[in-house]
C-alpha cells in the first residue's frame, strides 16, 4: 500500500526522478499484485502513464505487471453525474458534436470529448477540488494530475467548474458560458 500511495503521490505532482521511480518499483514482483487493491493497481498504473510519459526512453519497473494494471484501471466505472450530464446536453444544445464519457487510447475517460480536434471537456464537481481558507477551492491532485497527462498526450482540456456551472440561472446563460468556453 505504502508503494502504491507513495508513487501515486509523487506522480500526482509531476515528480521527474528516474531513479526515484525506479528504485521505488524495482524490487515490486509479478506475485507481490496480490498485496494491492484494484484502487492501488488502478493508481499504480496512472503511475505507469505518467513514467512513459516523462521517461519515454526507459521501460517502467513494474512492465512485467502491465495488463494486471490496466485490467484494474478498467474495472472502475465510470460514474456520470447529473451536473455532467447537464452539461453535455447543454453542449449539444449548443451544436458542439461530442462523444460521451470517451476513452482514450491509455484508457482515460473523458466527460466529453471532440475527438477530431482532440478537445475534452471535464466537468469538475465538489469532488474534484479541495476546500481552502475563505471558501476558495483548488483542484486536487487527481484531477490536476490527470490534466496534465491529457495535455502531455496532445489533449486540449476545458474545465467546468461546478461552481460556475451552478450560477447560471438560465438556458442562455449557460449556452453563453459554454461558447466562451469552448
């Protein structure tokens, strides 16, 4: 667990060591999967996309358990919400063409997705973000995480903060709101 949350961690924050990583996950063999959790090898492999992605010359520690990862990455559904079910009908409302809840090649999930122009639009609700002093919120590590990875794939990303999805009074408003958006 200790390895999977610490890995975890320091890929959330962009961590670029090699040899951090690698003596990290090293000594993890094929029969130690057994020991995590599904959420463990699920963070276990964003892990992985974050180690191709900085270090695309050297082959991840943990290659030998690839499919397992991504098996467990998988396994957790996705859970659209209301707001992002909102917010995808309004897009549509709007004339902007999109697939709902899109997977990428790596297996991310995307709320909405333009796959020819490569443009994803997250809708980031209370469970995105951590509370701040003053009422302020700022994204958590997951959520910036998983950002920067569809950016470093090519990815351009439009956030939908529920905060500002949720004072929008009416239809117009919230069509306006998307269109400077997108």
């Amino acid at each position: 667990q200790d390895i999977a949350n610490t890995a975890w961690a320091f890929a959330c924050i962009g961590w670029s060591s090699l040899d951090f990583f690698v003596a990290l996950l090293s000594p993890v063999s094929i029969e130690d999967q057994n020991y995590f959790t599904v959420e463990q090898l699920s963070q276990l492999y964003l892990v992985s996309l974050h180690f191709q992605l900085e270090f695309p010359d050297h082959n991840f520690p943990l290659a030998h358990m690839q499919s397992e990862l991504l098996t467990a990455f998988e396994s957790q559904e996705p859970r659209p919400s209301r707001l992002q079910r909102d917010v995808a009908a309004a897009l549509t409302g709007i004339g902007w063409d999109h697939s709902f809840e899109f997977v990428t090649l790596e297996g991310l999930s995307l709320d909405m997705a333009q796959v020819k122009t490569m443009t994803a639009v997250e809708v980031d609700g209370p469970t995105h973000y951590l509370k701040c002093k003053r009422k302020q919120v700022a994204k958590n590590g997951r959520t910036k995480f998983k950002s920067r990875i569809l950016h470093q794939l090519g990815w351009t990303v439009i956030h939908i903060p529920f905060y500002e999805w949720n004072v929008l009074n009416d239809a117009g408003a919230r069509d306006a709101y998307l269109l400077s958006k997108i």
